[in-house]
C-alpha cells in the first residue's frame, strides 16, 4: 500500500501496475489458496478471522488502485460495503493497518524455498499431488523457517523437512555445475564430433558465456548447464535449487510404492474437486461420492478414504464395481476412474 501511494504520488504508473500484480497473485495464489479450508464452511461457522482479513485486504485494495481500474473497482467495492462508490471514499492509509515486519519477511523466505522445490518437482517431471519424503533447506537462517514447517511440507507435499546451517549443513555437499548435450539439436551440425562433445568430461565457459566441449564450440540450445549438490563422502550427484538469499535446498525424488499410492489418491481428490465444480456445487456443499476402477484405484481407496473424504468433503465414500452415466478421468500415471456424486 505505501509503495503503491508513492508511486501514484510521483505519476509512476507501470510501477505501480507491477505492485498491484505482485500482490494480486500473492493473495490469491498463497493467502487465498493456502487458506482456502478456513472457508469451506461458510462465514457463520468457518474462520472469523479469514473472512475479516480477506475483507479488509479486498476493501482497501480496490481503495487504492480504484485510479487504475475505476469501473472493476467500484463494482467489487459496493459488492463488498454496500455503499455508493469506492471513488467516493477516502484514500487509504496505511496506519490503519498492523505491522508485522519479521512476519512479512519470514512469509517470503518460506516462499521462496516453496518457489526453489516446486521448481525441482517440475524440473524431475514429478506431478505435485506426488508425495515425496523429504526437503532439505541449507542455508544462514534455515531454522528461521521451523515455525513455518507444517506448511511448507504441506505446500510442497513432503513428508519431512531438514533445516541445517550453511556452514554446518553445506559441508557435507559440494556444488558443481554438469553439462548436458542435446545429441539431438547439436548433432545435424557437429555430425559425429557430437560423441565426442557429449561425452568428455571436459568442457568450460569463456568470458563471453560460450561453451566448449571437448574442443568443440557448442551453439545455444545445443547443451543445458545443471546446478547439482555431489555429496563430499559418497560422490553422488543430487539435484539441487540455489536459493536468491543464498544457500540452497534439496529434494529427495525417490517414488516408493507407498507414496505412489498415495499420489493416486490425491490425484483422485483433484479429479473430484473438478467433478463438484462443472456440477455448479459450492465450494462448501458436502457430497456422497461413488468411485470405480482397477485395482491400483482400488487400494488408493482402500488406503486413503479418510483423506479423499476429507479433501472433497465427502460424507460417504463407495467404491463400486460399476456406475450409472459416471464422469471419466485419467489420474496418476494413466490409470482411468469412474465417478458420480451428489449433494447430500
């Protein structure tokens, strides 16, 4: 808000387009998102203090880029109050609301590690209703984020959290960067020096960022460079993020056959919140829901009802050899479901 009214002030217009789009998809791709369970069951029963912050932060919101956006604006303002016009309002002061320094800056450390692992999910080609057992943060202040750890495993889908000082934790790994050539794109020009290329473990960059391989000058887009971690002990390769701060953070991408299963099931919770929106149910509605499916489908049920129940506020969950007119979908790693479901 203070940086949006000083960009105003200065007639300062892209930037404060690019402020009101940073917050925009902060709050409501993490704030809305991440708090989206605090109002399932509406504004009598669900979260007091949700609602009231959402309605302050919207409230103000459109106050203060109501310059920019006047006639969505007004719309969402008198939705919102009931009154005439937001361009009938004061503008809004930043005094009114409470400041928490420590709690914003500790809110874009976990984002940013949030933002290194999910870069490392779509990097190893692993879906994120995958579940996958573990996170490592190496960093100066990691322990800063133990306060925050239910919810970066929860955001990330991990089911375990390792926090280790740089100084302490980094010794165990040493960073490196690999070369990788694209056979593919390099070879109708290298013709057969690209084994040579590929394949030498000898390869640098010059002052200009040109890469050489072997002796031989590679083109952009004919090799990628990978940041990994080699442990120091075992000299294993580990994929690896670099963290804008400093430090960096660590996946483990091993898929055993429980957490497979329990991908499934996940994947089934995304396939029935998708079947409860084009039914046009609300998003507090609860359901009877009826699956159908091999025998993997099977015994993700079996294993997980309690949680696809949970997740798609089920009050009864049957699987069934056969449905009526059922919704099909295709989950996990192809394998094909079967479902119906009703308001109750």
């Amino acid at each position: 808000m203070r940086s949006i009214t000083t960009e105003l002030d200065a007639l300062n217009i892209a930037a404060v387009c690019d402020e009101t789009r940073t917050f925009l998809d902060a709050l409501s791709n993490w704030y809305i998102r991440r708090s989206r369970s605090r109002f399932w069951d509406g504004e009598s029963s669900g979260s007091p203090a949700a609602f009231d912050t959402l309605f302050t932060v919207l409230e103000m919101t459109t106050r203060a880029v109501a310059p920019l956006l006047p006639l969505t604006t007004d719309e969402i303002w008198r939705g919102l109050t009931g009154g005439r016009s937001v361009h009938l309002t004061d503008w809004p002061d930043v005094v009114e609301l409470p400041l928490d320094g420590d709690l914003v800056e500790a809110m874009d450390w976990v984002r940013e590690v949030c933002s290194a692992g999910s870069s490392l999910r779509k990097a190893g080609g692993l879906r994120v209703r995958l579940p996958l057992s573990k996170l490592s943060v190496i960093a100066d202040d990691a322990k800063a984020l133990r306060p925050f750890a239910e919810l970066i495993k929860d955001e990330l889908n991990v089911r375990d959290l390792g926090l280790a000082d740089l100084e302490a934790g980094g010794a165990a790994y040493r960073v490196t960067e690999v070369l990788q050539v694209d056979a593919r794109a390099a070879g109708p020009r290298l013709g057969k020096d690209v084994q040579t290329a590929s394949k030498t473990g000898e390869w640098s960059v010059n002052e200009n960022g040109a890469v050489t391989s072997g002796g031989i000058a590679l083109q952009e887009g004919e090799y990628a460079l990978r940041t990994v971690l080699v442990d120091a002990y075992r000299e294993h390769q580990k994929s690896v993020a670099m963290l804008p701060r400093g430090g960096f953070v660590i996946l483990d991408t091993t898929v055993t056959p429980e957490l497979a299963v329990e991908g499934l099931a996940r994947d089934m919770v995304r396939a029935v919140q998708q079947a409860r929106r084009d039914a046009g149910l609300k998003v507090s509605d609860r359901i009877s829901l009826q699956l159908a499916g091999d025998e993997a489908v099977r015994g993700a049920v079996e294993a997980h009802a309690e949680l696809i129940k949970k997740e798609t506020l089920a009050t009864s969950l049957d699987f069934v050899d056969g449905l009526d007119n059922p919704t099909m979908v295709v989950v996990g790693n192809h394998q094909r479901i079967a479902l119906t479901l009703r308001a109750t």
